[in-house]
C-alpha cells in the first residue's frame, strides 16, 4: 500500500484518496483514488505505478483504460487505484460510493510533503 501511495505522490497525482475496504469487500482491501491533470499524466502515472509494483513487489497488475487516458483501472490484489482526469473522477464520484454517507470515516487523504 505504502509503494502504491508513494509512486502516485511522486508522479505529481493529486487530490489521493485511500479508502479502507477491509470487512466491507471481497474484492480488495483497499482503494486509492486520485487524478492526473491530463489524459497523458493519467497514463504516465499507471504506466510507473505497474511497473514499480513489478519491479519492486513482484506483482504483475491488470490494467484497464490506459489507451484512452481518462480513467485507469490498476488491479494489484489487494489493491485497486483508480486514476481519473478531473472532469470524468467528478463525474462518477466514486469517494461517495464507497464512503458512508456524510463521514469521512474509511478515507484518507495522502498528504503532501
């Protein structure tokens, strides 16, 4: 988790979210969530957070979206990170789906150093 946090601060990605889904899903423990400013950062951020999870973790992602560049789906196990351009991460709002309603509770925001 800290690799996956720590490659989409150094790629420049903003505004990350990570949501703890322990207990509330079978399908990851976690999620992360942040924006890159256009279609090509979106991009570039999946592109080196797959390959640093390889490199580093030995984990081989499944990678949904890259082509277009709006949204990409990584699925590292036990972690999913959804990388959106603005316009498309606010139109499906995804924090709101799986936050409950009203609270913070469950979500972090990765802070900027």
């Amino acid at each position: 988790m800290a690799l996956v946090l720590k490659s989409v601060d150094d790629d420049k990605a903003e505004d990350i979210v990570e949501i703890d889904l322990r207990g509330r899903s079978d399908v990851a423990d976690y999620m992360v969530i942040c924006s890159g400013r256009s279609s090509r950062q979106v991009a570039a951020i999946s592109e080196k957070l797959a390959d640093r999870l390889k490199q580093e973790m030995r984990i081989s992602v499944r990678m949904e979206g890259k082509e277009t560049g709006d949204w990409v789906l990584i699925d590292a196990g036990d972690v999913i990170v959804h990388v959106f351009r603005p316009e498309v991460r606010e139109f499906y709002q995804l924090e709101k789906m799986w936050l409950p309603v009203g609270s913070g509770a469950g979500a972090t925001r990765a802070a900027k150093a």
